[in-house]
C-alpha cells in the first residue's frame, strides 16, 4: 500500500519565484534565502517521492472571490501554471495522480470533511514556488518537475477560514486514505505559506521571529497542542498573513507519531527573515523507515 515517508513545510514567497526566474538568486538580499534549501535539494534526490500531495492556498486565480471552497483538491492529470497578472512562471506543468486523488477524495469525505473536487484548475505560486525551492534547476532536456502532485487548496484569503484544529484533524485523515490506497506508492505532504507577514494596513511588513521559531518548535514536538491555538492568535502575532500556517498542521497531522507511531526525525530547519517583508521558515520531517 502507499506511504507516506515524510513531510516538508515551507514558505511559498511569490518573490522567491520572481528571484528564480529572473537569474537573482546569487544577488546579495537573496543568498541566505536560497542557501537555506541548497541541503533540501540534495534531500529531495535522495528521498524522492513518487506523489506530493501539496497543500496551498490560492490567491484570488483559480478561485475568485465569487466562489471560495474551503478545502478544494485536484484530481486532473495535469495543471498548468497560472498567469497571475504578470505571466505564468516559466515553469513546467504540474502533472497530477487522478486516481490517488480520487481515492483520497472519496475517502476523507466517508470521514465527514467536505472537499471541491476540481477537475481543472490552474496552480499559482502557492504551489509553484515550493516545488522550485525544492526541486532546483530542471533536466532542460526533460523539463519536467520529478514527481507527480496533488495540489489541495485551502482558503486561508477570505474568512472564515478553518481552524488550526480542524486541519489538523484533515490531516489524520488523509494519511488514512493514503495508506488505504492499493499502490505501492512513495508520498510525501507538504504545507506551505507563512511564516509571519501582514501585507496591508498599519501594520504591514510585521514580522514575529520569535513566534514564528516557537511555532516550529511546537509543530516539531507538540502538534496537537499547536492545533487548539485560537485564530486570534495567529493575527495578533504573526500577522493577517500568518493564518497561512495552518496548512502546515495538515501537512503534520499527516505524520505517522500522530496516529500512534514513532516520532519524526527532523532532517532539516531553516529560518530566515526578511525575504520580500516576510519571515521564510522551512522544515523537513522524515517517518521512520
């Protein structure tokens, strides 16, 4: 059956993606960002899945505000990246896993958590963004990302959105629709978003490094007591923005600890701060063998 052997946590900065694409990644301000996942490329080589089941949110291009589903996942054979006002990211395709999708699908909603299937959409640099920090360079003969991905949407944009609890929760179950499924398949769950930002108002360009660093912590060695912080407290420290971070409890109650098994081996942590007046944090887990 599949498994899932690890899960990776990062920021999705749209600015990161522009830094790529633009030949900037070696420009003095980005160095350190990028430095930071030089060890998660050589870790993507040798421990290569053979699905991603990525969880992101999009931002107002697949999904306008006219309809908002709080968690969407996509089952087509492929996604195409978005064009988000400036051209899509020349990037490759994202080719998907229709049948683990709908299998997931089907099986999480038998547990009573109510998804969108989607059967088209476009990918934004919710998604984009972490798969080329993770990635690297691509094989220009091949150009292709090496994995197959399921992008699952969350709304963390509009209110309301769902509780750190509530994904959590997600999360549990949807490594029990991964292990169900009757493939012999490598999967790795990935969140993404955050860390800390405020993009607007009087407090635009807040950062919170010492929350943000206390919530790595947690995920780390108490995810289910990170799971019952209020929203509240989300806005009130880490910014309008740092809601995004609770798609990374999706991500961690995906994890094999949390349905009883050992704990996670912490293959890599960065943080970094400030990249485009956001806080980029990055964790990798590792399921014991």
């Amino acid at each position: 059956m599949a498994r899932i052997t690890a899960s990776v946590y990062t920021s999705h900065v749209p600015a990161i993606g522009a830094a790529l694409d633009h030949g900037k990644t070696g420009e003095p301000y980005w160095q350190k960002v990028f430095a930071g996942y030089d060890f998660s490329k050589q870790w993507m080589q040798a421990h290569r899945p053979d699905v991603v089941f990525l969880v992101y949110n999009d931002h107002a291009t697949a999904f306008s505000l006219e309809i908002i589903p709080t968690f969407a996942i996509g089952t087509a054979a492929e996604f195409q990246p978005a064009d988000e006002g400036y051209g899509a990211r020349p990037v490759p395709k994202v080719i998907g896993h229709p049948e683990l999708a709908s299998h997931i699908a089907q099986s999480v909603i038998q547990d009573d958590f109510d998804l969108t299937i989607v059967n088209r959409m476009d990918v934004d640099h919710g998604l984009t963004v972490p798969l080329s920090l993770m990635c690297g360079a691509l094989d220009p003969k091949t150009q292709a990302w090496p994995f197959r991905v399921i992008p699952f949407a969350v709304n963390v944009v509009q209110y309301p959105v769902p509780s750190g609890r509530r994904c959590f929760a997600l999360g549990q179950a949807i490594r029990k629709a991964v292990e169900s499924f009757d493939e012999p398949l490598n999967v790795q769950v990935w969140g993404t978003g955050g860390m800390s930002h405020q993009l607007q108002g009087p407090r635009a360009g807040l950062i919170n490094a010492e929350w943000d660093n206390r919530f790595l912590d947690r995920l780390i060695d108490d995810p289910a007591g990170l799971a019952q912080v209020p929203h509240i407290d989300y806005v009130r420290e880490a910014g309008s923005e740092g809601i995004e971070l609770v798609m990374w409890l999706i991500a961690r109650g995906a994890m094999a600890d949390v349905a009883g098994g050992a704990e996670p081996k912490v293959a890599h942590r960065f943080y970094h701060v400030p990249a485009s007046n956001t806080a980029v944090g990055h964790l990798i887990l590792e399921n014991p063998t």
